[in-house]
C-alpha cells in the first residue's frame, strides 16, 4: 500500500523543516570573562557576547567537578552575573556555557577575599598610562615572567588605561584582550585618567564614557568603606587593607575638581578614612603628588594642572589620617619616595631629616642601610607615607632637566614596567618590575612591630618552651633553626637567639630550667603543703605549713624511692626522687 500524507500530515512535516532550517545566531564570547566585585562571599564575572544569549555560569572547587549553575534569565549582550554564598579566601573554577558556545579550563578561576581583618597574605599588580603598543605588551610578558604560577588577588590601575579615543573599541583591544589572562582571575580596580575622558573634563560617571560602560565598581559602600554613590571614586576593603581609589581629573555633579578644597569628592574622602579601621591604608589615582617626570608637581601651569594643587590639598589629609601609600601615574615615570609627612612646598623645600627622617633605603636586601620602615601609629615621628609614581605601563618619556624630585627617593625614566605589592599581617612588600621581570627597585614596610629585645621564661627540668620570633620573614636561631617558631627543651639555662638574615631584627630568649630533685638547687622548692609517699601509695610524712624543700627534710627519710606531692600557689606538683 502507498505512503499517503493527509493535509494536517503535510502541514506539520513542512513547519518542521521550516523550524530546523532556520541558522541559530552564534552567541559567542566576545569581551571578557572578567572580574569585578570581589569579596570575602561574592564575586561578579562580567563577560559580552556577539548576540543576545541567556549564558549559564558553572562553578565548583574542582576544574573537575563544576557542582553549581548560575542561569541568566534575560536575553542580553553585556553580561554581569553575581556569584554569592560563597566561603571566604577559596579558590573556584568556572566555566561559561552560552548556546552555542562553552568557555572554561583549569585556567578559569578565581580566588575569594579573605574575611574583613585577616592577616592572610593578599597581593597586588598595579601599572599606570598604558599606551598601546609593544612595550605595553612587555609589560604584561615581565610580570607574568616574575609571578609564575603564583596567584594574584587584584588588579589596580592608577589611569589611563587607553588612549586614543577612549572609546568601546580602544578598551577591546587595548585592555580587555591585552590583560585577558590576569582579569579573568583576578579582580579589577581600576582608576580614571584624563585619556579615560578623552581629555575632556566631562562630569564623573557620564554615562556616554566607555570607562563607566565598561567597569562594575563599588560605589555603595558594598565592599566596606563610605559609600560615593560614584564609581569614578569610591573605596573597599580586601583583608586587612583599606582601598581608596580617587577621581583626580573630572568635574563632579558640583562643577568642581577634587583640587578644589570645597569639592564633594574631597569631604567623602576625609569622612572616608575617618571610619576606616583597617590595619593598612592604600589610596590611588591619576595625578601624581610628587615627581619630576614628564610633569613637574611644582608647576600648575598647563599639562601640569593640577599637580601642585593636589599635594597641598592632599598631603596634610593623608598624613592626618596616616595613609600608607600613595600610588599615581600620569608622569610617565617610576618613582618612589621614603615614607614622607608635612612636605608641601616644592622640590627645592624637602628637607630630608624633616620629612624623611628614616635613613634606610627599606630595600631589605642585606646591602648597607636597607633594613624596613618602620611605621607606628602611636607615635608622631615614626609614621609617613610612601609615594608611588607608576606611569610606565606602555612607554617613557625623558624626565625633566631638574629631575629627581628630591622627595623621591629612588627614580627611573628609561624603564617601562609594573607594580606588585604583598601585603600579611604587619608586612607589606613593593617591587618595581621591568620587562623581563626583573626587580629594579624594592622595598619593605613594617607597620606596628613589637620586637622583644629579650624575653625571660621559666621551665620545670624536662618541660619544654616554644619560642616564636615577631616579625613575618626568615629566621636564624642560635639553634640552627629556621622558622619563626622553634620548640626548645634544655637541660640548664640557657639563652636563646633569632635574628633575620639581614641583621636587622634580634631577639633573645632567656629560659631559666627549675633543677630536678636530688640536686642541692631543687631542695630549695617552696610549698604550702607537701605530703610523702612511698612507692606503695603510702603517706609516710606531711607538712601543712609554709616551707621548703631542704636536705633536712630529705635526710629524715629512710634510703628508697619516694614520690613529693608539693602545694603551692594553689597548684600541685609531683616530684619523684631516690634518697
């Protein structure tokens, strides 16, 4: 019999053909994956597609086990998926499902903030005026030739992050595809330069400025801090450090600049660092305080604009509120400075006992005079900040004739490069990076160290101590040892000693070991009360009044092994000894 179709039977074989005919638009991954947002719970991966797709998210603690779905419900291009409920300073991979496209490896990861406070180590890569071409890509090859394999929790930009245009297509090429293996792992925090708005003077968070289309930032106090309601600047926590990222070009919604002592930006700032109880404190922006670069901080006239302003508004807020560090770029230049406090004037004003006044180099290396800073928050003369100028992300430009500035301790001109920073505990440590991931310039901070020049501690003979150095670092002990916690069990009196390879940090352990019994020492012990046994478990003599343990007491007893219970200070003891 004939294969018929009736009408409804025609009808639907057609539509189907119709349906499946019908090409299904890629949805591929255009721009991202990137991180933005991250904290001790959460994080936000933002990512584009080429058409509107409705992605999922997987995640899991394993590349290998993606146990979670994130689904995004409305259609779009520009996507900003949030990932909440999650443990704190924990690793996870993800891996992006689109429908017509899956992205993700065992490279795919991101690492959560440790909880507000901690003094797990974080760390930090930070460059500034990355203008395109190669040497911005040597940039990228140095730091990733220095960091290897080891993680790195953010990543901060002091401005400019394009040039050109500024537009969509100059943050594609020149930053999203350039900084592609770092974003899609790390968090970026990122600050605006003047290149960012075209050199215009456009107001703060202008929505027609692909920087503000671009980034995700926290400008409702949602990662701690005083909210801005603005994400040209704004603040957070990470650990135990305290960010603050600040808009030094642009007019505000009050038409005024952050130069201008009457600026909303300039009062949330202050309110800002007020509240902040973080242990470290680490502010930055474009334009620099202090340098001698391609600008000069002594000068407000033309590109120069507003330096000059800025360090006089600035300087006596931070060191009101004891900032940390100071990290800026724009002068197409890397300096740093010693922790300085109270300079205002201009280069030729410095006076390094009165505004520098620690003589070390802080480079921690072992050479003459290098051993940390050393700030205190409890005293006046013994805090500062240390100024950063970080403007050779992409390309140099001569510094000026009058160059360095004399605030700034250490400067090069001829050097593109980075900034990575390590911060635990108490210790933060800064390396100048160039291309070949070398370390140019480094230094090392102490914040708050309470070092014990000499430390007595008493043991009973056959106990055991843990002696444990102060300071986060390397160690040699007068026992060979080299961690920063050692267990000791003398046998007599003895003096310890730690001290860190450069010789800048000792410490002395003095442990005084009670004598066993049997020996004319020990039979000087006090007690309460003290009872005698033999070996049996019976009480031969007692004492229920105040003594010592003497050889008359001893020599009463008969030859054999006895057991002493001694009393004393409401703790009891059982001595063993053989007459």
């Amino acid at each position: 019999m004939r294969n018929t179709f009736n009408l409804r039977q025609q009808v639907l074989f057609f539509a189907l053909i119709t349906v499946f005919s019908v090409p299904i638009l890629a949805q591929n991954i255009t721009r991202g994956p990137y991180l933005q947002m991250t904290s001790s719970s959460s994080t936000r991966i933002r990512f584009r597609t080429d058409n509107d797709s409705k992605p999922s998210i997987l995640i899991g603690k394993s590349a290998n086990s993606l146990t979670r779905t994130i689904k995004q419900s409305i259609a779009a291009k520009e996507h900003e998926i949030t990932i909440d409920s999650l443990a704190s300073n924990t690793r996870y991979f993800y891996k992006i499902v689109t429908e017509t496209q899956s992205l993700g490896d065992s490279t795919y990861f991101f690492q959560t903030a440790p909880t507000k406070g901690s003094k797990n180590k974080i760390s930090f890569w930070s460059t500034g005026d990355m203008y395109p071409g190669q040497l911005q890509l040597d940039v990228v090859s140095g730091f990733k030739k220095f960091i290897g394999n080891k993680y790195t929790n953010l990543y901060l930009t002091v401005g400019d992050n394009v040039y050109a245009g500024a537009n969509d297509a100059d943050f594609q090429a020149n930053f999203f595809q350039v900084y592609q293996s770092l974003l899609k792992q790390s968090a970026a925090f990122p600050a605006v330069g003047n290149h960012d708005y075209d050199f215009t003077s456009r107001k703060q968070d202008d929505p027609n400025i692909a920087y503000f289309q671009s980034f995700s930032l926290p400008q409702k106090g949602e990662l701690g801090g005083i909210p801005s309601n603005k994400e040209a600047f704004y603040s957070f926590d990470y650990g135990n450090v305290h960010f603050i990222c600040l808009d030094s070009h642009a007019y505000g919604e009050d038409n005024i600049r952050l130069w201008e002592n009457t600026s909303a930006q300039l009062a949330w700032l202050e309110q800002d660092l007020k509240n902040n109880k973080q242990d470290w404190t680490i502010v930055y922006f474009h334009y620099p305080i202090y340098t001698k670069g391609s600008y000069d901080s002594d000068s407000n006239t033309g590109f120069n604009l507003p330096i000059f302003s800025l360090r006089n508004l600035l300087v006596p807020i931070f060191d009101k509120y004891q900032v940390d560090m100071v990290l800026t770029g724009h002068s197409h230049i890397y300096e740093r400075s010693k922790p300085l406090k109270g300079h205002i004037g201009t280069s030729d004003t410095f006076d390094p006992i009165k505004h520098a006044p620690q003589s070390s180099t802080g480079k921690y290396d072992g050479s003459e005079n290098s051993c940390p800073y050393l700030l205190e928050t409890s005293k006046p003369n013994q805090n500062g900040t240390l100024y950063v100028v970080n403007g050779v992300g992409g390309g140099t430009k001569p510094a000026r004739p009058d160059g360095p500035h004399k605030a700034m301790y250490y400067s090069n001109a001829s050097v593109n490069g980075s900034f990575y920073v390590e911060v635990e505990n108490n210790r933060l440590d800064a390396k100048f990076l160039d291309t070949n991931g070398d370390v140019l310039d480094k230094f090392t901070v102490f914040k708050n160290l309470t070092l014990n020049p000499s430390t007595n501690l008493t043991i009973d003979y056959g106990k055991s101590a843990d002696l444990v150095a102060s300071w986060i670092g390397q160690y040699n002990w007068s026992t060979n040892q080299t961690s920063s916690k050692i267990t000791v069990a003398p046998t007599a009196s003895t003096t310890f000693q730690v001290n860190d390879p450069q010789k800048c940090f000792t410490e002395k352990f003095n442990v005084t070991v009670n004598a066993p019994l049997g020996t004319l020492e020990s039979r000087q012990i006090p007690f309460d009360e003290l009872k005698i046994y033999n070996t049996s478990g019976q009480l031969i003599k007692e004492y229920n009044q105040k003594g010592n343990l003497t050889d008359e007491i001893i020599n009463e007893l008969a030859q054999g092994a006895y057991i002493l219970r001694v009393l004393w200070n409401g703790q009891e003891k059982s001595l063993k000894i053989v007459r």
